[in-house]
C-alpha cells in the first residue's frame, strides 16, 4: 500500500512574523490554502533565535515594520548580519505611517511593502515575485 504522505520539506517556506496574532492567523491560513507551507512567531526577536540556532529552514520571511523590541527594520539588519541570502526574500507589511527617520529607512531596502489593509491578491503577487528571484 502507497502512502500518500509526503516526507520531504516542500519547495517554499514562508516564514510569518508579527506581534498580532489575529494577523498571523490570517495569514497563514490564507498562504495555506494556496498551498504554501508556513511557520509563525510573534517577535522578531524569537524569530531570530529560530535563524540563529538552526530550528527553521526558512525560504522567504513577511515580516511586520511595527513590531515591539525589534521592528521589521532592525529585523532586516539584523538577518543582513547572520543570513544575507535571505535579504532579497523579505516582504514588509504595515498598517502605519512612519517618522522621516523610519520612511528614509525603508526607501533605502528595495523589498517589497504592503501597507494594510491590502487585497490577498497583493500578497499572493508579492510572495510569488519574491519567491521567484534568484
């Protein structure tokens, strides 16, 4: 009898952080179901324990700007330091306005931003677009 369980590690990770849990859930049942396999923490800081010691191969981060502890900028510049190869496969989210300092800092990091609220179809372009550069 053939088993119809996988027992590899599916192609994208997507790697969910956000200090809402109401928005993670969203999230992840909403990547889910489009066939995205996901992980989710409500601190960067958590987070980067994860990266730091291992526990996740991760393929792709969405990560919230406004965050407390560590917000989505100094997240980034903490993943530049440990793991420089996922720079390019973060995806910002906010429901904020930001300080000069904050909006200089995020016009200088080319990822994409999603300013809530957005439409699913905004996300789901914007995971497929990061996904898919090399």
């Amino acid at each position: 009898m053939e088993s119809s369980i996988k027992n590899e590690l599916p192609d994208l990770i997507i790697f969910l952080v956000d200090d809402d849990r109401l928005t993670l859930d969203l999230y992840t049942k909403v990547l889910r179901r489009e066939g995205f396999f996901t992980m989710a923490v409500s601190s960067a800081v958590d987070a980067l324990e994860m990266v730091d010691r291992g526990l996740t191969k991760v393929n792709l981060i969405i990560t919230d700007i406004n965050m407390p502890g560590l917000n989505g900028v100094q997240f980034y510049e903490k993943i530049k330091e440990r793991r420089p190869d996922l720079l390019q496969k973060i995806i910002f989210i906010s429901g904020g306005t930001f300080s000069g300092e904050m909006a200089d800092l995020l016009a200088e990091i080319p990822n994409p931003k999603l300013k809530k609220p957005f439409e699913i179809d905004e996300l789901l372009n914007a995971v497929r677009l990061v996904s898919s550069a090399k």
